[in-house]
C-alpha cells in the first residue's frame, strides 16, 4: 500500500495537469518547467504505480484505465490541499475581483443574462461573468480543469462528475407579432390553422431542442416550412415583422413578448416540457465562489 509520505505530492499536482491538458508541452508551460522535467516527473508516477498512466497517440496523452480511476481521487485531494493552505481567502462577493464563466444557450443567455448582471452589478460589482456556448465544448473536461465554472440548461446525458439542482420546468409556446391573423383565436388555435400557419423553424441540433423539431416534421410543419436560422437569437427581430409562427420555450417568449410586440399560445401538439438545471464539477463544490454563485442563480431563477 503506498502511504502519502511515499510520494512526492507536486508529482500528483503534474498528474493532474497531464490528465486534464493531454499535453506533455501545454503543462509544462503551465507549471513553469521544461518538457524533461515533466517526462521526469511521470516516469516517477509510472514505477510508483507501476503503471503507463499516459500513452502517448495522435490525438495526444491518453490515460491508462488505471490513471482514470486516479484522476477524480487526485483532484478531489489537492482541491482539499489548495482549501486547507487558503482558509484565510475567503470569497467576499463585494469585494471579489474573480471572473467567472458560465456554459449556456442562447436562448439562455436572452433569459438569464439580464437578471443576473443586475444583480452582479448589486451584489458584486468587481466580478466578471463571461459566457461560452454549451454545445461547442465537452462540458465535463472544462468544468473539470476549471475553465468553466457552472452549466445552465437542460442537458441530457451529462457526466456522473457533475453535480446538479433544479432550477425550473417549462413548457413550449408558438410565438407571433401581435396582429398576427392567429391573434383573433384568442389562445385556442386548431391543429390545422397551426399547420397552415408559415413557419419559422429553428434548426439546433443541440438536445433537446433536436427533439422538438422532430415531433414539428412528424406532425407536418417542416412541409411548410421555408425559413429556418440555426438559433434562438434572431428569433423575436423575425417574428416581430413578419407573419411567421415560431415554437420556442416559455422563458423565452415571456422575455420577448414586451420588447417585441409579440404574443404566444400552447400549441396544438403534445410536446414535452424542459428541466433546466445548474450544473457545476464536483471537484469546486465546496469552493466558496462556485457556492455563492449557483446561490445567487437558484436564489433568482428557481422555482
């Protein structure tokens, strides 16, 4: 059994980097060091182990199935280290200069990014909050290595890694300009005007959003359909000048409705409802900011 005073700790620290950045040359300019040095240190890893660790292949370091099993142990470890050396660095929002980043939608940041400046700019006016698109990252290795700090939306299939809180559920509503010639339906529109309506489609192929178009082709709205963009963004500017009908989520459509001139009604199919959640790596879930963070987001936006 090898006992921590058997190994030389700055050798799981290189570890760490070497699982998370795949590259021998990335962590050595990371850490400050040469790229012989960190071979050196995995050569140590590798006899203490007895154990390859890291596999060199094209697609850069790949680790062994034995280096998985270590690297959420390890992570989990110095992330206790790196809190018992900085207890005295405690996170003060109103005094806190941290930045943050957070993976969402589009259609996601229409709907939290308002509420959540404001408050920032209330409770925490020195931190920055930045976002990065949800679908074109792999959510689970860049919360892990602490590039990204929360996920919100409602992702399928997410790592076993990331923790997870209920913030809402919702349905989805068809959006028009008010004046539309829907508009006279008061709400109840049949499923024959809702197919001979012209349709604005939008094409993500993000889930679950996927699945919302499949069920609108299957029904026979894509037959009519001759205008489609690949995201949420654009919507309400169409909408608003056109007699295009749009189905979308119910936050959205309440954020638009005002600015835009719009309304909206329940369409007349069975589609299903979306959990939208906060996610974050449970390597930072005792780390203060994440905390006060997903804090503030469930304090503003769950139900």
């Amino acid at each position: 059994m090898i006992e921590p005073r058997d190994i030389d700790l700055n050798l799981l620290v290189i570890f760490q980097e070497v699982f998370q950045e795949r590259q021998i040359s990335s962590v050595a300019r990371r850490l400050g060091l040469s790229q012989p040095a960190v071979s050196n240190a995995l050569a140590r890893l590798r006899r203490t182990f007895a154990d390859e660790l890291f596999v060199r292949t094209a697609h850069g370091m790949q680790p062994t199935p034995f280096a998985e099993q270590m690297a959420e142990p390890v992570n989990s470890a110095l992330a206790h280290v790196a809190k018992a050396l900085n207890r005295l660095d405690v996170f003060s929002p109103a005094d806190s200069q941290r930045r943050f980043t957070i993976a969402m939608t589009d259609v996601g940041e229409v709907y939290f990014m308002p509420r959540l400046v404001e408050q920032c700019r209330q409770q925490a006016p020195g931190v920055v909050i930045s976002t990065v698109r949800a679908g074109a990252i792999d959510l689970k290795t860049e919360m892990e290595a602490g590039r990204v700090d929360l996920a919100i939306g409602a992702f399928d299939n997410v790592s076993d890694a990331l923790y997870q809180r209920r913030l809402f559920r919702q349905n989805y509503v068809s959006m028009f300009r008010r004046g539309h010639p829907l508009a006279a339906s008061g709400g109840e529109v049949s499923l024959k005007e809702f197919l001979a309506a012209q349709h604005l489609v939008v094409a993500s192929l993000e889930s679950p959003y996927d699945r919302i178009n499949q069920i609108l082709e299957k029904a026979g709205v894509r037959a009519n359909v001759h205008f489609r963009v690949p995201h949420f963004t654009a919507v309400p500017y169409i909408v608003s000048t056109t007699d295009l009908l749009v189905t979308v989520p119910h936050k959205l459509a309440e954020s638009a409705v005002g600015p835009f001139n719009l309304q909206y009604i329940k369409p007349p199919l069975r589609l299903p409802s979306l959990q939208t959640n906060i996610f974050w790596h449970r390597r930072f879930n005792q780390d203060e900011g994440n905390q006060w963070l997903r804090g503030l987001i469930a304090d503003h936006f769950a139900e």
